[in-house]
C-alpha cells in the first residue's frame, strides 16, 4: 500500500489545542490535513483521498523528559516512514516550556538524531495569533482572535506567571540554552526584510548553528521563509522543523505562491441547533474572563471537585454528580461549562496539590499529573453526557488537559470544518468507537477568545 501522492508536510503537536491550529493554518492554505490522536499507520492514511499533511495531536508539553524521549522517539520514526518532504515538531506560539517539563530543548535534540539534522529550523513567529519575534525576543498578544495588548513574553501576564511553564526569558536563543547544548543562530528581522533573504541567509548557515531561530513580524515575512525551508530540504529524507503554526502558514504561503496549493474559502455548513457542552482545564485570565462572561449570560457553570478526583478510587463514581447535573442543564435548552478551575487563584489548584505531596510526588510529577487526571476526567463527562444528550458540538479549552481528554473521548481523528478564532477552527470528530462520532469539536487554548467567545462558539447558525 502506498501513499497517492508525497506528503507535503507532517507534524506532532504538542498538546491538542496546539494541534488543531497548525490543521488550520495547513486547511487555509488548501492542504487537506487529517490530525490524527496516535502515530497513523500507512493504512490509516491511504483511507483519506488526496490527503497533502497529516499531523498528530500529542501531549509532550506536559511530559518528563524520560516521557518525551519515550513518546517522541517511535512518534518521529514513524512520521519519518511515510516519507513527507518536512516533519514539524509544532510548540505553542508562547513556547511554553522548561528544562524539565515539555522541554522543546529535548524535542530538538531527539528530531535531529532521528532525521539526521545538519541544523533544525526554529520559527515561532504567527502574526496571525499575534506573535511576533525580533531580534531572538518573542512578543504575545494577551489573548487571541482579540485586541489585546503585546507584551515582551518574561512580562507576558500570563505566560509569565503560567503555572506549568511561566516564562522567565524572551530571548528564544537564552530560553533554549537552558534545556539544551545544541547552539542557536539567528536569522533577523532586518535580514528577512533584505530584497533577496537567500544569500544572508546561507551565510549564517555556514556558521555551523546547531538550530537557526528566523524572526518575523508581518505576514509578508512567511512566504520568505517557507522559500528558505523548502530550497534546504536535504535529499532522501526531511527537513526536521520546530515552532509554532507559522512554520505550517509560511509553508503553505509559499505553496501557494509556486502554484502547489491554493488557499481554501469554501467551507463546510456547520449550523447546530442544541446547547453545546464546554469541558475546560484552563487556568489562563483569559478562559477566567471567558467563563465569567458566559456565567453572567445563561450558561451553567459547573466545577468539578478536583482533590475529590485525585483522592477517589472509582473516578466515575465522583463525576457522576456532575455529568447528571451537565444532563439537565442541557435538556433543558442550557448551554454547560464543566470546569478543573477557572483561573490560577482557584482554590482547587492548591487543595490538589497539597494532594498530591502528601503522596510524596515532586512538583514536576504534580504537573504531569494534573494534566493526566484531569483531563481524563472532562473526557469522561463529554462522552458520557454527549451519550445522553442531543449535544452537536463540544468545546475543549486548555492546552495541558486537551490531549488526555481527546483520547478520554475516544477521538481517533478531528478534520476542520469551518474556521471560527484564529487558532481554533470548528473541526469534524472520527471517532467509530464513540458517541463522539460525527460531532462538531472545537479544542481552544488558554489564550484564545475574545471575552465574550462562547457567545460565538454557542452560536447556531454558521455565519460568525
């Protein structure tokens, strides 16, 4: 069995959330993508007609480093067997990561054995989402698919303070050293903007960098840099990539600019017409702000009891009250929030933890942890009330719980259907062995919305 044609890309995300908005930014620019929640086989892939990219939506982002050399290594040897021209280790466009939890330090060095790197391409970049890299610093937009203010990352209010991965550096050259002795390089901003970027840039390559990192600032800058991955593929084997959907957005620009792809507008009808049901493990202020706007408009609020969860031996038997609960709400015409917590100031948060020392885990187990657990938990709530309920669509917000909630879910693919915020596009849900099948499924990181997102996402009809 064979491939139709050459996968023009492949990527693993990070988390699920990250995931879903590199399939956007591939969709747009006109590559059918089907991401997929483990490695595909060949088989799996050839089901999919006239499929251009694939990705897998992983959960490396809030694992040890034994547990990323354990689920990256077999993950990149089995991209690296279907043979696509690029393979990108897709990050979160605020980089979140550490020395010891999701260290993208540690991804870089496992990608660049399996695909025998001579340099690795660093692009973090996604102006769309509101970040911007210059001069090596990354800046963030608060929130996305909103107005809000651009902050350097180390003064970001969120991601400096984020509780898994803060970020304490936004020079990307000085946070990568801190997880790894592979050297960065930097191909500027002024040197991006120069009429012909090729020819600075093989100069900096004949540096002898171990990973280049490539600033940009505009949308104008993408299709420069896909030009410069795609003139640098080496022969009989991939170019190993790591960064944010910008790499899959300057790829696909240039795609389009060389006539391989072109950029998508029509999309699928995607009209509902029941409540939908949110499973959140977010602690971002802006999922904080997202969940009070839709507490104070009609929504059912619903927090689970997260020390009950961890202390429990029958998980189930605790979610039960609250699945029960979702159920009601939703047939009575309610639209329901189910939530681990709502900002980093919850209590829930420190009641679990001290939990969780008790039982003598180190704070790098605790994370890992959290995500494991609780995400298993809103998986099992969707999939238990969308069993019993007329529920068309499920939105998933949080990055480090998504992963596990997905798979929590019986999800085994998401396909996009529609965009809707940028980063979190309306995708279609394969999932044969669960009532999730067919469903309309949003996954949303901390960072994307405007406050009053639900009022979008609960929308019934398809023009946003």
């Amino acid at each position: 069995m064979t491939l139709q044609k050459e996968l023009l890309l492949a990527f693993y995300g990070d988390d699920f959330t990250g995931s879903t908005d590199a399939l956007e930014s591939l969709s747009r620019s006109g590559a059918r993508t089907v991401l997929f929640i483990e490695p595909p086989t060949l088989q799996q892939v050839c089901q999919y007609e006239g499929l251009q990219a694939i990705g897998i939506a992983g959960l490396s982002r809030s694992l040890s480093l034994a547990d990323m050399e354990r689920e990256l290594q077999p993950t990149f040897e089995a991209l690296q067997a279907l043979s696509p021209r690029h393979v990108h280790y897709k990050v979160c466009s605020t980089f979140d990561s550490s020395p010891s939890i999701g260290s993208i330090g540690k991804a870089l060095e496992i990608g660049a054995e399996v695909f025998q790197s001579s340099w690795v391409p660093i692009l973090v970049a996604a102006p769309s989402l509101g970040r911007y890299c210059t001069f090596g610093n990354l800046f963030a937009r608060m929130g996305i698919g909103s107005q809000g203010v651009i902050h350097r990352l180390d003064r970001h209010p969120s991601m400096s303070v984020h509780p898994i991965t803060p970020a304490h550096e936004s020079d990307l050259r000085l946070h990568l050293a801190q997880q790894t002795e592979r050297t960065t390089g930097l191909f500027d901003i002024l040197q991006i903007e120069q009429p012909e970027p090729s020819v600075p840039f093989q100069e900096v390559l004949q540096k002898g960098f171990d990973n280049i990192l490539f600033d940009a600032l505009y949308d104008h800058h993408l299709p420069r840099i896909g030009k410069l991955l795609e003139e640098n593929v080496p022969s009989h084997r991939p170019l190993f990539s790591v960064g944010s959907s910008g790499v899959g957005s300057a790829l696909g620009a240039y795609w389009q600019q060389t006539g391989q792809l072109q950029a998508r507008t029509d999309w699928e009808s995607v009209d509902i017409d029941t409540p939908i049901l949110v499973i959140s493990g977010s602690c971002s202020p802006v999922s904080a702000r997202q969940i009070a706007w839709a507490e104070q408009h009609g929504f059912a609020s619903l927090g689970i009891d997260t020390a009950a969860v961890v202390e429990a031996e029958n998980t189930l038997e605790v979610l039960e009250i609250i699945i029960q609960e979702a159920i009601q709400k939703i047939r009575q015409g309610q639209s329901a929030i189910v939530h681990t917590s709502k900002d980093n100031q919850d209590p829930r948060i420190a009641q679990t933890n001290a939990i969780f020392e008790q039982k003598g885990l180190t704070p790098a187990e605790i994370r890992s942890q959290t995500g494991l657990i609780f995400g298993n938990a809103l998986g099992t709530v969707a999939r238990e009330v969308v069993a019993q309920t007329n529920v068309q669509r499920v939105v998933v917000a949080g990055g480090d719980t998504s992963s596990y909630a997905a798979r929590a879910m019986g999800i085994e693919a998401v396909e996009m259907l529609a965009p809707l915020t940028p980063g979190a596009p309306i995708c279609v849900a394969h999932a044969p062995s669960s009532t999730l099948d067919g469903k309309q499924v949003i996954f949303k990181g901390g960072q994307v919305g405007a406050e009053n997102y639900y009022e979008y996402v609960s929308c019934r009809g398809k023009d946003f």
